[in-house]
C-alpha cells in the first residue's frame, strides 16, 4: 500500500466516522435482533423437527457403523490418506498448519482491496479448498454403508419375514402360542399360570406401531413379566433381528399389510394323498418348528425332549423314546391329542394343535415315522405320488388369519 492510497483510505475512515453510526447502542442492538431470530429459529427447529435418536449403545451390535457428524466428515475421510503410523499428521499436523494460515493470514494478505476482483489469489486458494473440503465430504459419505442394511438379515420383504416368523418361532411361541393367541403361560419356568393377552388382534395391530412392537421386544415390560430380547438389555437379539419379528407380526396379523406371496408359498405345507405317509422333513419338522421348539431346544431346564433335528425327536427326552414308530400310544400321539400322562401334561401345553396337524403327525407315526420324503414314498403303497408334485393340492392356509393354520418354511432339505 503506498502513500497515496493511505491517504485516500484514512480520508474515508474519518468520513465514515463523522456520519457513521456508533458502535454501542445501535451496532449492538442490530446484532441483538439478529441473535435472537437465530435463537428463537433453534428453538422452532428443536421442537417441530428435532434430531433423529440413534437407537441406545449396544456393545453387542458389531453391525453398528460409527461416523462423525457431515460436517466433519472431510476430516474423517483425510484420516484415510494418513494410515496407521502416520495418523498423527492427519489428526493433528495438517488442521495444526491450516489454522495456523488462518491466524497468519493478515499478516501474509497485505492487499488493500476488497472487491473480489482485485482478490484473485486469495479467492481462488479459498475455493480450491472450499472444493477439496466438499470432494472430501462426498468422498466419505459415497463409502459409508448404510448402517440400515448392515444389520439387516435379509435382503427382501418375504426373506426378512421368513426370518422373523423362524425367530418369533423359536423365542415367542413358549409364552405367546404358535399364533399369537396368548392364555394361560403353562410349561415355562417362572411363569406358569400367567396370562397373556392376544398379541395377533386386530385391537393389538392397530394400537401399536412397528417401534412401540421393537421397543417391547427390546426392553421387555419388566413389570409385567414379559422378558427383554435386545442385546442392549440383557437379551440375546440383535436390531435386525427385532426388525424381522416385528415385520412377520405387522404382515401376519395386521390385516392391513398384505403378505408377500413367496411367503405364501414358502409357509404352506403340501396336503396329503389319501394314503401317503408324511416326512419328517417335509411336514413334521415345520409343525415342531412352529409349535414346539421355543420349548424343547437346548437351554431349557424344565424338560429334556429336544426336537429341532430328526435324531433328537426320536431320541431325547427323560421319557424317550417318545415317538415309536408304527405305535400310536407313543406319548408325542397321546400328548398332541391332550391326554395327561407320566411324561407330562397335554403338547403344546397352552393350545390344541389343528386336527389337520394332529393327522399330518398321526400318519407320519403311523407310517414308520420316516425322516426323509424318499423313505416315505418308499413306505407308502405302491403308486401314491409324494404331495409335492401336486402343487394345486397345495394348502391355502397362510399366516395372514390368526385362527388359521400357520406353517413357516416347508424346507425339503433335511433339518441339519
Ligand atoms: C417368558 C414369556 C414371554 C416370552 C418368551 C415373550 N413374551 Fe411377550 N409378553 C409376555 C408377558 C407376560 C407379557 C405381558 C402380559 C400381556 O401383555 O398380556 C408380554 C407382552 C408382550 C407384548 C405387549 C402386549 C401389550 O398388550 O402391549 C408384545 C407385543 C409381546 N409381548 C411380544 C413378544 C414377542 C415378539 C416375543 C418374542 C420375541 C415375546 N413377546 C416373548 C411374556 C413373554
Ligand atoms: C410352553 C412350552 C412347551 C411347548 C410349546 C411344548 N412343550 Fe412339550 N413339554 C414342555 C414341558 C415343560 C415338558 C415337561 C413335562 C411337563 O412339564 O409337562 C414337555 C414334555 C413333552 C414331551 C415328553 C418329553 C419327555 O421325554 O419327557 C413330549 C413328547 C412333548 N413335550 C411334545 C411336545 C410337542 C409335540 C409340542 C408341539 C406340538 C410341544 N411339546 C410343545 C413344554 C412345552
């Protein structure tokens, strides 16, 4: 800056002063005003928008994918070019220098002018950096998996109530029943003798929205002895996995939501053919899974019978063995058809299978109890084709009617 623009500067410093408006009160007051708007705006957006919760910490959750706020994610993502050893330039060297420039920069800076026309150096550095923060930022955010899929167990609709129908199966039934019809809690621990509302209701459905469902299933209801499932309380789901159940219980019992065909499909079982003899594999073992299972698997104390492979259906159990092929006092026979024996009371203990079921099981006793689809068609008589290749034979029941047979997953695959 030479002598004559000093001049000329100073001169209009001293004009802007004479007529100028002074700082205290009425600069002050001006920034007031502003301050305030800005406040009240804060206020307007805490209450009518607010920030989206992220669901509570879980340790357990190794799904979670931990990222800074967006304006900070330039950083995170520099973070990447300095790896391992040389993090320390990133974290600390690189935003060290910078704002070191920003405290030097009256210092480095000594042009006089301020129109952006005569700032050509300045502005450009500035927007080559505006540019590099934003590259950065988009960089980050192009690589950040969504944290939604990551703990997702399926990939569609039909997988993921699939899943959660297996789960509710194996965690809900022993309390809520195969349908979620409720009644009297009897054959778990702790628990005989409560009762339990219906959770299938059209009144439950409609009442309840997906996250109050996920919330209950998360943190339980202590005081009304209905167990926490989430992980973060002790229980042994994950979020997708409380996901899946409360999507199998909105499209099954809410009659709002239509089920997914493939789920249709993938939940009936094959009827039978006046003489054919069913399969483990491809009848009984969806009958167990849905009905019986939450109870007999590993982990509970009360009885012993485990029934989630063929071998440990014919072979576990304090009374075991407790299907005998050919014979129809076996006690799974006389306990689905509710008689109270030695072995224990009437299975399931809270509700009566459907006949249908009670037949499907009947004959598979009857017949030998075979495990496999090949060994029944070889007992069956002569000619009787297997009920798989009679696909218009398939049974219409769907999980969509509470009061209707529910059959998840007919697997033709034998149970591992
Ligand atoms: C050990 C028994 C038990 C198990 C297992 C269990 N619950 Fe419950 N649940 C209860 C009890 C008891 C209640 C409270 C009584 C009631 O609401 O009827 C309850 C209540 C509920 C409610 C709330 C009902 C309402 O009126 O608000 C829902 C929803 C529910 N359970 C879903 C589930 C799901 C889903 C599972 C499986 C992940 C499950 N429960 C597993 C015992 C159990
Ligand atoms: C709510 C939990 C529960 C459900 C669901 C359940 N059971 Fe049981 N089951 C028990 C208990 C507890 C026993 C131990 C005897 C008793 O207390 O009555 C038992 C015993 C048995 C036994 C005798 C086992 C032995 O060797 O002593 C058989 C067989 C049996 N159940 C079959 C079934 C079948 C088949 C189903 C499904 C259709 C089923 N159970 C569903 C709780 C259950």
């Amino acid at each position: 800056m030479n002598e004559e623009h000093k001049k000329q500067y100073l001169d209009k410093y001293y004009q802007a002063k004479q007529k100028g408006v002074k700082f205290f009160p009425d600069i002050i007051y001006k920034d007031l005003l502003i301050v305030f708007a800005i406040f009240i705006i804060l206020i307007m957006l805490g209450t009518f928008i607010g920030v989206k919760n992220e669901p509570r910490v879980d340790p357990n959750d190794s799904a979670y994918v931990p990222r800074p706020e967006w304006y900070f994610l330039f950083l995170f993502q520099m973070l990447k070019y300095f790896p391992g050893e040389i993090e320390w330039v990133g974290t600390t060297v690189v935003p060290g220098l910078a704002v070191l420039v920003l405290f030097l920069l009256p210092f480095i800076d000594r042009n006089p002018y301020r129109h952006f026309s005569k700032r050509k150096i300045g502005i450009g550095v500035m927007s080559l950096i505006v540019l590099g923060m934003v590259f950065l930022t988009v960089q980050a955010a192009a690589t950040t998996p969504p944290s939604e899929e990551a703990d997702t167990l399926a990939s569609s609709l039909s997988e993921e109530i699939l899943a959660g129908s297996d789960l509710y199966s194996i965690q809900c039934v022993e309390c809520h029943g195969g349908e979620g019809e409720g009644g009297e809690i009897k054959g778990v621990e702790g628990l005989e003798g409560v009762i339990v509302n219906p959770i299938n209701s059209q009144d439950m459905m409609y009442t309840r929205t997906d996250e109050t469902l996920y919330n209950i299933i998360d943190y339980g209801q202590p005081n009304l002895q209905m167990p926490p499932f989430g992980t973060a309380n002790g229980g042994e789901l994950g979020p997708g996995e409380m996901r899946a159940i409360v999507t199998f219980m909105r499209y099954t019992w809410d009659d709002r939501a239509e089920l997914p065909q493939e789920v249709t499909a993938a939940s009936a079982i094959p009827v039978l053919g006046p003489d054919e003899i069913p399969s483990y594999e491809v009848h009984v073992a969806p009958i167990f899974k849905r009905y019986c299972i939450s109870c007999h698997r590993p982990g509970k104390e009360n009885q012993n019978n485990l029934m989630q492979t063929y071998d440990e259906v014919m072979n576990t159990g304090d009374n075991a063995p407790n299907v005998i092929p050919g014979d129809l006092m076996s006690n799974l026979i006389r306990m689905i058809n509710r008689e109270d024996i030695d072995a224990g009371g009437p299975m399931p203990p809270t509700k009566g299978l459907k006949p249908e079921l009670i037949e499907i099981l009947t004959r598979w006793v009857l017949g030998g109890a075979p495990n496999t689809a090949a060994e029944a068609a070889a007992a069956a008589p002569a000619g009787v084709a297997p009920s798989e290749v009679v696909p218009s034979e398939v049974i219409t029941t769907t999980l969509t009617a509470p009061d209707v047979t529910a059959i998840p997953e007919a697997t033709t695959t034998p149970a591992p």
